[in-house]
C-alpha cells in the first residue's frame, strides 16, 4: 500500500504514544494536517491563535508529562515565533519536538518564500536539528527524535518537513513501526555514591539543593525519604520548587531572582553543596557570588544526568553522573547519621522559610502578599500555578507553597508570555486540577490571544492579571541604574474585564486586598474560564522592593560616588 510522507510521519507519532499535539496551521505541511484528520479521536489536536501560544503548550506539556511536548508550525515566520520556546525548553530541559513546515526540497538554496536554514537558526539552542529529504526514513527521524528529547538532559529537537517529501508517496510494506522512546535511567557510580557519603559525614553545615530537567514523582518521593532519613535542609532552585512539598519540615526556600537574603547568606556559609539536577547558573547565585567559579568555597557533590555537564562550570569534589531518580533512589537506601551535626543549622533554616513566606505588612491597597497568600489557603494541593515573566512573580515564588509535583509551571530561562498558554496546556492535560495563570499586564498581552484557544476548547483556568501599567521589571532596573530617568516602560491596557467577557470569560476587578477572596470565590465557581485583574501600584515594585526607595537609594549612592 502505497502512502504519503505526512500519514507516515503521524503513524510515526502514534507509535510514539503521541495523544495531543499543538499548531498553528500552515500551507507547508497540509499532507500532515490531512493525516491528521484520519487520527484525530486518537491524537487531539489542539489549534492555536500564535505560534508562541502553540509552542509554550508544547513545552507545558513536556514539563507536565515528561513525554516531549509536540508542536506543528509553518516555516519562516511560524518558526521564529515559535523559537522562543525552543530557548524555553534548552534552558529549562524540556523535552519537545518541534516540526517545521520547509519550503520544497527542489527551491531550497534560492530564498524561496519563506525559506530558512534551521539547522543554523536552531543550532545553538536544540540538542538535535535535522531535516528529512527521504520519505522513507521518517520513522528513524521520528524515533531518534523522541529518543534524544528525552535521554539525558531533556531538550527540544527540531525537524524540518520538506513540502514535497510530505506529498512523496512511499510503500508502506517493509517500513518498521517507529520504536517507542524511554528514558534512561543512568544509575550513578558505586564510587561516586561512597564519596557523597564520606562528604556528608564531614560535613556541620550541608545544603541539599535540587533543580534542573527530567524529574519523576519516582524522583520527587525519593528526595523526600533522602532528605527525612538525613534531616537535610533543601533549597529549590529557581522555578523548581514543586520538586518537594514546601510544606515539608526540609524545606527551606528557593534560589532565583528574589532569594531571601537570610538563604543567602545561608549558601555563603554552607560547608557542603549536593547539587542534585540543577546548574546554580548565574541568575541563581548573584552573578556567581553565592558559589565561586570554577572552585567554590564550599565543598560540593554535583549530580547531573550528563557528564559532560559535570565540571564544566563548577570543579566539585564529588562528580555524580545519574538521573535524579537514579541518583536518589540510592541516596535513599544509604546508611544516615543517628544525630547529624547540622540539627540546629537546618532548624534555623526552616524557621528562617516560614518567616519568610508570611507576607508582611503593607500600605497598598492591594497588597500582593496577601493575595498570594489567599491563593496558597484557597486552592485545592494539586492545583497547577503558571506564571511567565515579571516582579510579579516575586509574590508568587515568595508566598506560594508548591504541594504536588508538578503544579509550579514557569520558565526558568525567564521568557514573558509563557503562562497563559502553559495554563491552558495543564487544564487540557489535567481538567480535574485547578489550574491558576498569574500574569503581569506586559506579559499577559504577549500571548493574549489565546484566550480564545481555552475558550474553544473547554480549558476552564483562571487568569489573575496584575496590572500596573509599566514593564515592572525593567522599571525597577531603571530606577537602580538611572534613577529618576525612566524611559520606555509605561504601557496602556485595555479594560481587562472587557477584554475577558469578548472571549466569554467571566472577568471581574479587584482594586483593594479585601474584595480577592470573594471575587476568587466567584471564580472557582463560575463553571467556566475566569479573569481577575488586580489593579496595583508600581510604587510596590516587588515582594521586596518599593520604588521611592530604590530609587532614593540609587541617587544616595550616585551622590557619595561624585563626592569620591
């Protein structure tokens, strides 16, 4: 039986146990669509207004399941839009695979419309780029697709679809179904095992801190036997933070953009890091300051699932080479210290968290403390909380605690515009969870149009838009480092509560603290998607920052510097 390129690509997805895919349609890759058609009570297909929308789905869903997220677009501009993930998923080892659209194989190398290389534009920021020529040869692109977005540090893969090559009709007889991916579990070293134990009997002051891609409930439950048999106290990094229940005694804060400076001060004084999963990047430590390159003051056990990641950044004493549910599902099993010398010291640190995470008192009308705290006593344990990019988020990481494993969708590398389209992703993924998008104002409107897609599709999510009319962020950078010359961060909103209702949300504002509660009320129980704006003051920056101070700070500074 003879059949096309695009019914083979998608039996090829099927034997990869792909139910739900994400796009943008596109004249590139219609034999692709058409194959759809024929599976589609067997892979959903969800169709989005952008190709940012679709490919923040995607990557959602990879975070989510663990299964690479996948996602169609069309080439040239299809692409760039949705390239933004593609950093995402790098960054925050993700696994995904995005499928290009690509002009004719007999027009490439001429600038045909809306040609482009993808091997160079997504060299640098996927673990694999290819572009199939051969019909034929789709179930081994796909398979070595799945597998390399999944094996190691997860990533995104990308694979260009020749249009022609699409329409190319093929044989079917012969062709092998792809085989199905699996992870790998990459159990650590014996050795390497016995030098963390030696580490942690020396150790008076140890941090546990976790973080990075490819984690399991598997994973998350051994952490949390690991940390209990050796009453560790351990610290997420930034956007991990559903790694382990922030209620859970071990627990002692997160490090990101708005650390609590008592951690802080708490990894500088540690005298042994157990690194497991993560990278401590720059943007978690200070610029390096917390943790020195390439030789920290600390003594530190670095595991990661890839080896060439270990000492490429940080020369550790102890180098483990393993998953994280590798790695702790031995730690687990390793003999613990009847009364380990860091008691007192992971006390202090817990109790430090638990002041921390309590909002203090404010003078805004609508205190951010206060709503995020309601949220974190209102929801159900389970529930999923997205967010993109923003000072607003410094309330969430600071006064949310994260129960369930995975209900903390955000993207590490920062990008604006992720969380409502990560939101609809987890309501689709799991419509039985309370699923909650916090959004600044600047990064809602950057993926906005998808509110139709969870109105379409029945993703009953609620959306808090917290708008003070400015790029916060850059706002507060601005005031540090040319206080009192800001330029280029004001915006203009629409009305929010309009904008909800056209896309048939129920939408409602909140101007003071003590309406959040009954309009979150409303919310819940409207039996369809809801929006909340809060309408905030840019004078309250962040959980940490207020802008009068920041900026008198800065010109009190500026002042001594011209005196010098």
């Amino acid at each position: 039986m003879n059949i096309s390129g695009g019914t083979l690509l998608v039996r090829a997805l099927a034997d990869n146990g792909v139910s739900m895919a994400y796009c943008v349609p596109g004249e590139s890759y219609l034999d692709v669509l058409d194959a759809l058609y024929d599976q589609r009570d067997a892979i959903r297909l969800i169709v989005c207004r952008h190709e940012a929308g679709a490919a923040n789905m995607a990557e959602a869903y990879g975070k989510l399941t663990g299964a690479p997220g996948v996602c169609f677009v069309t080439r040239g501009p299809g692409a760039t839009h949705a390239s933004a993930a593609v950093h995402t998923a790098f960054q925050d080892s993700t696994p995904l695979v995005l499928f290009i659209g690509q002009v004719a194989a007999a027009h490439r190398d001429r600038e045909a419309f809306q040609e482009v290389d993808y091997r160079q534009m997504f060299g640098g920021m996927a673990k694999w780029v290819a572009e199939i020529d051969d019909a034929r040869r789709i179930p081994e692109y796909v398979a070595r697709a799945f597998q390399t977005a999944v094996g190691g540090r997860p990533g995104p893969v990308v694979l260009a679809l020749p249009e022609d090559m699409l329409g190319q009709r093929v044989s079917a007889d012969g062709i092998a179904p792809a085989r199905h991916w699996q992870p790998l579990p990459c159990p650590p070293d014996p050795d390497a095992m016995a030098g963390l134990a030696r580490e942690l009997e020396r150790a008076q002051r140890p941090l546990l801190v976790v973080g990075g891609g490819g984690w399991t409930e598997a994973a998350r439950r051994d952490l949390t036997r690991f940390a209990e048999r050796f009453q560790l106290p351990v610290v997420a990094e930034f956007r991990c933070q559903d790694y382990i229940d922030n209620r859970h005694p071990a627990y002692v804060g997160d490090l990101g953009l708005s650390t609590n400076p008592a951690l802080a001060r708490r990894v500088r004084e540690s005298d042994l890091i157990v690194l497991a999963g993560g990278r401590l990047s720059e943007a978690l430590t200070g610029g390096y300051k917390l943790v020195d390159v390439p030789r920290p003051r600390q003594r530190m056990v670095h595991v990661h699932a890839v080896p060439e990641e270990l000492g490429s950044v940080y020369a550790a004493d102890v180098l483990v080479a393993a998953t994280p549910q590798a790695f702790f599902a031995q730690a687990a099993q390793l003999p613990a210290p009847s009364a380990p010398a860091w008691l007192a010291w992971a006390a202090e640190a817990r109790q430090a968290y638990e002041q921390f995470v309590r909002p203090p008192d404010s003078e805004a009308e609508l205190d951010m403390g206060r709503i995020v705290a309601t949220l974190n006593a209102r929801l159900a344990p389970d529930a999923i909380v997205t967010n993109g990019a923003g000072n607003y988020t410094t309330w969430l990481h600071r006064h949310f605690q994260y129960k369930g494993f995975r209900s903390q969708l955000g993207p590490m590398n920062g990008a604006m515009g992720y969380g409502l389209p990560a939101a609809i992703a987890a309501k689709l993924v799991h419509p039985q969870r309370q699923v909650v998008c916090l959004a600044g104002d600047g990064c809602f409107m950057m993926n906005v149009q998808e509110l139709e897609t969870a109105a379409r599709y029945g993703a009953h999510i609620i959306v808090i838009v917290v708008a003070n009319g400015a790029y916060g962020t850059i706002r507060a950078h601005q005031e540090r480092h040319y206080p009192g010359r800001c330029h280029g961060t004001t915006l203009g909103n629409p009305d929010f509560v309009q904008l909800g209702q056209s896309f048939g949300f129920h939408a409602e504002r909140v101007a003071q603290t003590a309406g959040f509660d009954a309009a979150l009320t409303r919310a819940l129980g409207c039996g369809k998607p809801a929006l909340i704006e809060l309408v905030t003051d840019i004078e309250f920056l962040s959980a940490q920052s207020r802008l009068s101070a920041v900026r008198a700070g800065a010109l009190a500074d500026q002042a001594v510097a011209v005196q010098d």
